[in-house]
C-alpha cells in the first residue's frame, strides 16, 4: 500500500522531469540554431545583392565615383600582395618562436615563462590597437608613410601569436619516442628539429598559418588607421599607397547611394569566397593529415 | 647559434608589446599635460575636434559598454546553450560537423558583419516596429553579439569536456537526468572555463571596430538608449585615424589617449577573468 501511494508523486515528478528535459534541449538546440540562422541570412542577403555585380568589371576596373563603371582591381591586388608578404614574415618568426619556446626554452626561467603569458595576453589586444602602433612606429614614427609594407608588418604582429600558438601545438604533438630514437642515432638537437620534428608537425603549422591568413585578409579596422581609406586607381606596390578589399568594402558601404551599396556586397562575395576557401583548405588539410600518434 | 636566431624571433612578440606600451603611452602622457586627466576621465562631453574643445571620455565609455551590454546579452546564453549542446547531447560525429561550422561565424570579416548590421538589421528592426535611428547601438551589439557566439561556445564546450566522466556517471547512479546532469554537475564543475570564456567573449565586444564604426554611428551620446547612435571608443579612433590630423596636434594625440583607455580596460576585464579562473578552478586528478 505505502509503496503504492509513494510511486504516485514520484511518476508524476518523473514525466514532468521527462518534459523538462525535452524543452531544455529544445532551447539549446534553438541557441545553436540561432548563430547558423543568422549565417544563412547574411550569405543570402549579400548574394541577391551583390551576385548581379560580380563581373569582369569589379574585378579588373579601378574606383570611381561612377558606380557603373567603378571595380576593386587595385584593392584585390593589395590583399593579394599582404596576403603573401603576410606569410613570407609570419611563418618564420612564428615556427622561429614556437620552436624556441617548446624545443630550447628552459621552463624554469622567469624570462621564459613571461615570454608565453606575453604571447596568450598579445592574442587578446584588439585589432585596432595594433593599427596605432603602426601608425605611431611604422607610418610617422620610422617614416615608411602609408605603405603596403607598413600594412603587411601590422598584420603580422596582428596575427603572430596565433601561429605562434598553433605551431606550439604541432610541435608539442610530435611524440618524444621520435626525438629520442634520433638522439640515440647521434643526431644533434637542430638535426633531431629540422629533420624530425618539423617535417611531422609541418600540417598542423600550415593548418594555423592558413587560418591566421584567413583571418588577416579580412582585417580592416588596423588598415583604416594606418591610412588605406584612399582613392587608388593605380596598381599597389611594396612602398606606395594602398587599399584592401576590405576596406574598399568599408568604402562603399558608407556610401548613401544604393548601388555602391550593391558594390559592397559584389565585393563581400569575393571576399567571402577567398575566405571561406582558405578555411575549407585548413580544415582538409587537418583532416587529410592528422596523424594519430 | 641556432638558438640565438630563434630567441631573436621570440624577441618579436617581446617587442610588439613594449611597443604597443610606448605607442600609446607616451603621447597619452603628453595629451595629459594639456588636458587634465580629472577632465578627461569625469567630462561628460566628448568633442575634440570642434571650436570648442571638450575632452570628457565618459560618453565614449558608455556608448562602447552600451554595444558590449546587447553584444553579452545575445552571445553569453546562446554560446552557453550551444556549449552545452555540443558537450553533453550532440553525439561526437554531430559534434565534429557543428563545431566547425559555428567556427565559420568567427571568420566572417568585421566589415562583412557591419554591411550587415547597417544594411539588413536595422531596416528589419524598423520594420518590425521599433524606432531606431539609421545608426543605432542595437544593430550593432545584436550582430556583434552573433559574431561572438563561437568565441563562448568554444572555450565553455571545451571546459565542459574536461570534466571528468566519473561525475557524470555519479550522478546518474544517483538518478539523475541529463538535464541535472549537465545544469549542476557539468556546468558548476567547468565554471572557471566557461566565466573565462564570457569575458574573453566581453573583451573582444569592447575592442571591436568595424561592426560599430558602420552601425552604430560615430555621435557621442551618453546615453544607454539602444534606439540611438553612439560612438564608441574603438570608432573614434578608427574615424580619427583615417582623417588627416595634423601629428602632435591635440587632436592626434587623443587617438592615443582613447587607444590607452580601451587597453586599459581589456587588459583589466582579461585579468578578472585569469583571477576567476584561478579562484574557481575545480583540479582533478
């Protein structure tokens, strides 16, 4: 009996438990689909406007103020060029450090230990504040003007301590059996580096260094600072003046005249594209390989 | 020798920080001989470029804390809920499809997000009834809110598996659901990761630049209405930066100024979430 009329409160209890639990998951589900929602909105928005503006004439005509005619040929080139110069700094300063810090640095030494809190807290400094730097020490303070270069080096600094970060993991994955088995063949430490270690953590260096690419052709506030806000219409070089595509974007969004607005998304596309396929490479690259150790 | 060479490329991080400290400290300094730093940090009015100069930092400092408010308010339940998705529900083949999809939202470029904001946002939250101006702090935080959902998915999700399974286990012998499962053991248990991951979160909102600079307007206003335009400090500085000042102007120096404020205060919100974290870190074996 007892038994009985004690099972009563507590199946109720249960089935309201049984509901709980299903508008709970609900509503994370919900908080997830809220972010991809948003996603679908934005690529959907900036495709029906701009789609119609993707053509040989965004791509291969300067700016004007006549939007008919008026392309971003001069801001894709510079992208492209930062792009590249990007990569030709960041990779050997970044693997540089990451190798010293988890191959040569001793742990126990205080230079060494603020060296790395130095880098996580570098990894939280807003964008925009590295653009002052470059405004102070590269563009007034040494005289380089504003210059692809100087943009090029911002965006280093930007991104360093992400590939710094992301190498480290690499080379932290390579397994220590391997590093040994080499010493004991009588390798130096550089050998045991340069011809083992390296070569196994080179995916996930790429992997980082690709995303930390991604991440700095999308970059505009630093490059606004640094003066790429100008009207180019001739191709950039290393030491003249320059724009970017996304602060060409910048540009004709701020504009009140709509077609320059349809502009803006044309070259949201072409952006987007350059950085959706750079992700997607990364994230084949991790997966094609990743190696299980 | 080798070792030398590769200290030196370790020296490029050292440096990059001594030199963001003397880009923007040493002119900071120099704006505060002309203008008083009581001034600067108790004025209420924000307009240094007009015939009458006022340095008051505080309606910067609310319009950037009026974005970050709507910003946490959208990014912090749903990247917890999603956290807690991904962690305790989604089965580990789901998992490995969403989380680098959610990514994705963290690689869209600022000004892609701030095109959005100003073009798409802010008409539909016309049209849906509410009075907001072309510029408004609403649209902006609310993307910017977006923006930063994987930032707080992905540390709370990866705080959250980091609890040991056993607990988990415990508390199911105990008859437990999933939902008092993952509420008061998963949660509480990674509460130091998850505190760490709003707050990096809230720290990215307040240094961000282009959302703001397109959507949110560039109008001082002290007020925390999100109808209205405000200015933040990332904007003004960015708006600032891009026209010609004339160097060592008053003008130029309050960039640096401004610049040395939002350091500040990331550099503070950054260390209240390393103390969290530390005060609150559950250590398993």
């Amino acid at each position: 009996m007892s038994i009985a009329a004690a099972n009563v409160p507590l199946q109720s209890g249960r089935k309201r438990g049984v509901w709980r639990g299903r508008i709970f998951v609900a509503l994370l589900v919900l908080s997830l689909l809220v972010g991809f929602v948003a996603l679908g909105t934005l690529f959907f928005d900036v495709l029906s406007k701009g789609v119609a503006y993707v053509d040989p004439v965004l791509l291969t005509n300067s700016p004007s103020s006549d939007p008919a005619v008026a392309g971003a040929r001069p801001a894709l080139l510079a992208t492209l060029y930062l792009g590249i110069l990007l990569i030709l700094f960041t990779v050997p300063i970044g693997v540089g450090t990451a190798i010293y810090l988890e191959e040569y640095a001793n742990r126990d030494r205080w230079y060494n230990r603020l060296l790395e809190l130095n880098i996580q807290n570098l990894a939280a400094v807003p964008s925009i504040v590295y653009g002052i730097l470059g405004l102070a020490f590269l563009v007034r303070g040494l005289g380089l003007g504003r210059v692809l270069l100087a943009g090029a080096l911002i965006l280093t600094l930007l991104v360093l301590p992400t590939v710094i970060i992301a190498a480290r993991e690499a080379i932290r994955a390579v397994p220590s059996s391997i590093r040994e088995g080499a010493y004991a063949l009588g390798a130096t430490q550089w050998q045991v580096v340069w011809r083992q270690v390296l070569p196994a953590a080179i995916p996930g260096i790429a992997t980082g260094s690709i995303l930390a690419l991604a991440r700095a052709i999308g970059e505009t506030a630093p490059l606004i600072l640094i003066g790429a806000l100008t009207f180019i219409s001739f191709n950039p070089t290393a030491m003249g003046p320059f724009t970017a595509l996304p602060v060409q974007i910048y540009n004709w969004t701020k504009l009140p005249d709509p077609e320059f607005k349809a502009l803006a998304a044309a070259a949201i596309i072409v952006l987007l594209i350059m950085v959706l396929l750079l992700n997607a490479g990364a994230i084949w690259l991790r997966n094609r390989y990743q190696k299980r150790w | 020798m080798v070792k030398a060479l590769l200290g030196l490329c370790a020296l490029v991080s050292v440096a990059t920080t001594l030199g963001i400290v003397v880009a923007l400290f040493l002119p900071a300094f120099e704006f505060f001989r002309e203008v008083s730093l009581r001034d600067y940090l108790t004025g209420t009015e924000w307009a240094p470029l007009f015939l009458q100069k006022s340095f008051g930092v505080i309606p910067l400092i609310v319009g950037t804390l009026s974005v970050t408010i709507w910003a946490s308010l959208i990014a912090i339940p749903l990247g917890l809920g999603a956290a807690i998705f991904l962690s305790e529900y989604a089965r580990p083949r789901l998992r490995a499809t969403l989380k680098p999809a959610l990514e994705l939202l963290a690689g869209i470029p600022t000004v892609v997000y701030g095109y959005f904001a100003l073009t798409w946002v802010t008409p539909h939250l016309e049209s849906a009834g509410l009075d907001v101006g072309v510029f408004n702090a609403l649209s902006a935080g609310l993307v910017m809110g977006v923006m930063i959902i994987p930032t707080v998915a992905s540390l709370s999700e990866d705080a959250m598996s980091a609890v040991p399974r056993d607990l988990r286990y415990g508390a199911y012998a105990l008859g437990s659901s999933k939902l008092q499962v993952s509420t008061r053991i998963v949660v509480p248990a990674a509460v130091s990761g998850i505190v760490a991951a709003f707050v990096l979160g809230i720290s990215r909102a307040i240094g961000e630049t282009m959302i703001v600079l397109l959507a949110a307007g560039q109008q001082p206003n002290l007020s925390f209405d999100p109808r209205e335009a405000v200015e933040t400090m990332s904007a003004f500085i960015a708006a600032t930066g891009a026209g010609d000042v004339p160097t060592g102007s008053v003008e130029y120096k309050t960039i640096f100024a401004v610049g040395a404020t939002l350091f500040v205060m990331t550099l503070i919100v950054n260390a209240v979430s390393i103390r969290l974290v530390g005060k609150y870190r559950e250590v398993y074996e």
